[in-house]
C-alpha cells in the first residue's frame, strides 16, 4: 500500500473530473476520475483512463449503451461530495444520491450533467485503445457541447478555471486549490535556431 | 485561437513535466509536457501524449532509439525555464543549453534527468497506441527508477509533491501553485449497497 501510494503520486497533479453517465434503462451513474487527459483541440478531444475490472465498470457500460458521457469539474464546494463516488456501490445504487449530487440534463446529451459542477462537457466516444501492459483502456472522446459561467472567459479566450473553483488531484486522495504564478507567452525562437517545418 | 485556448483549459488541471531524452549520438533534449497520465501502480505505469507532427518529434525519436526517458516535475523554481523548452528549436540545439537547465545521469537510466527538478522518474517505453482521431500517440512507460527528496515522503507512503514544490498547468501557457485543502480517506461502502467483487 505505501508503494501504491507512492506510485499514484508520480504522474504529477491530476484533474479532478466527475463522470456522469445513464443507462438504457435510467440508472444514474456518477463517478470521479482523475485522468481525464486533453488530447487535441482540433477536432476537440478528450482522453480518459478506464479500469474495466475496477468501480467505473457501470460508468463503461453505460457509455456503451448510449453513446454519450459528461465530464464535470470538481471545485471546492463539491470535492468531499466527489470523492464519496469512488466508493464501490452497486449498479442499482445511484451515487447522485449517495453523494448528494443533483444531475442535470441539456436538450442534446443523453448523459447526466453534474449541476453543482461549473463546468460541464458533454461528450461522445469515438476510440478505444486496450493498454495490455495493465488491462485498462484509453476512451477517446469527441467534446460535443460545453457549459462554463462567462466570468470566467478571459479576453483571449482563455477560460479561467481557478476562478471557477475548480481543484486538482494529487495521489489517490488528496485535493488541492490553485493559485495561479503567471500566464506565459508563446515561446518564439530565433530562426537560426528554429527547426523546419 | 480563442477556441483553441479554450478547448485547452476544458480537461481541468493538468501535470507539468519535462522529458529528457537524448539521442544515439548524444543530442540531448528536454520538453515541457502537460499530458503524462497515471495509468496503474502495478506494474507502475505513466503515459504520455505525443504529437508527432509537431515539436516532441526529436522526443520520439530519441526514445525510440534509446529505449529510455525521464520524467521531471516542474516546480515554482524552474517553471518559465521549462515553458522555453516548448520553443521549436532544431534538433542540434540542445533545450537543456536554451532553457538554462542542467542535465544530470543515473547510472541506470541512459536519458538526461533535469538536475533542479525535485521529482525524477526514469521510465522505458512498453506500448503506443495511436489514436486515429488526432494522429497523436499515447506513448505507455513502465517506471523503472524514481528519484526524490526524503522530506517529502510521508507516513503512509505518499509523496507530498507540494511540498516539492511542484506546479500544475491549466490550457496552454497559464502555471499554478497549490494548497492541500485535504487528504480524504478511502470510501468505505455499507455492505448492502456494495457491488460484488
């Protein structure tokens, strides 16, 4: 366990993401995660870490069955809440309710929003990679739609997340705030020493 | 551009590392990276994205030929230097020389670690995959060494990385320091909602 520990602290800090899906038949399904990954702005793509032999077995299923999920930033107000998903509840268990989370739903995505979240993304799978290495897979997801308060839009359209509480990961279990040291400039490098495109 | 930065910020906080790598004919390099991923903890797993078309090209090289790399945590000391390594230099000019960062070896690991950075892991490659959506590349590396400071090593096996001084990104050019607003214990679950293992 120290070495587990241990091992989960390497990656660096980690986003605080809660999942939120639906199955066919209506079953709520909310889950924290804490390897949501950006992969590519265009088209807009997100990446996530799935253990299909851990708790977010439900979270896949559902996935599979309607073709949609949300991701929804853990802030401040909610990160206690958050954590409570990670604990290993039946199918049939909404953990909406055993954490004390309300869902939300937009007119286009099927899958649940977490309304205490302030910033939803609703999104489509359209990969699959198996890790053989550990048996985990890599789901590859199109960012269909995004709701996020226009306070924390800055000029250039950077969007402020620390202004919208959002906290950050470190290890299995503990939860930081942000302060933010500085917004840097695009590094441009001398032509003499620029590689070619 | 103001989407792009957007999309950029939407996955939450993200890691801040600098890989070391260095070529068969001894070109080192060193890139800033906010895509390493935790993966599992056994056998211990980091991933990373790589986008091949754009500048960690020389990276992927270099790794393909060594066969190792290093992941380093960026900390409040080093981070405007390592936001210089995000520059498209050509492949001659070595980032560790532009960016005023000193490399330093192990006897095990035959990729440059960052000498100021707090938190080092040598790692070989074990998978890629790649993801056909983007054309990048989840690049997965087995830990095979980790260097870091004792003080930071706490009772129960977790590694304070704040304490380190490590800092987080969020979009594309914004640094974050961090305050542990708490570390939450493992989520027990009443018998009678658990799944079944």
């Amino acid at each position: 366990m120290p070495r587990l520990k241990l091992i989960n602290c390497l990656s660096g800090f980690k986003s605080a993401n809660l999942m939120g899906t639906v199955s066919n038949d209506g079953i709520e399904n909310v889950a924290i995660f804490s390897s949501v990954v950006h992969l590519g702005s265009n088209p807009p793509l997100l990446g996530c870490i799935l253990r299909p032999h851990s708790v977010p077995r439900h979270t896949y299923e559902n996935i599979r069955e309607t073709e949609w999920y949300t991701i929804n930033h853990v802030n401040t107000n909610i990160y206690e809440q958050a954590h409570q998903t990670s604990g290993n509840y039946r199918k049939e268990i909404s953990e909406f309710d055993q954490a004390g989370l309300e869902a939300w739903y937009s007119k286009a995505c099927a899958a649940p929003y977490v309304k205490e979240s302030q910033i939803k993304i609703g999104i489509q799978p359209v990969e699959e990679h198996f890790i053989e290495a550990n048996e985990t897979m890599l789901l590859v997801g199109s960012i269909e739609e995004v709701w996020f308060p226009e306070h924390c839009r800055e000029e250039d359209g950077f969007l402020n997340i620390e202004k919208a509480e959002t906290v950050t990961i470190s290890g299995l279990d503990a939860y930081h705030s942000t302060d933010r040291l500085s917004k840097l400039e695009y590094v441009r490098v001398d032509e003499s020493m620029q590689r070619e495109q």
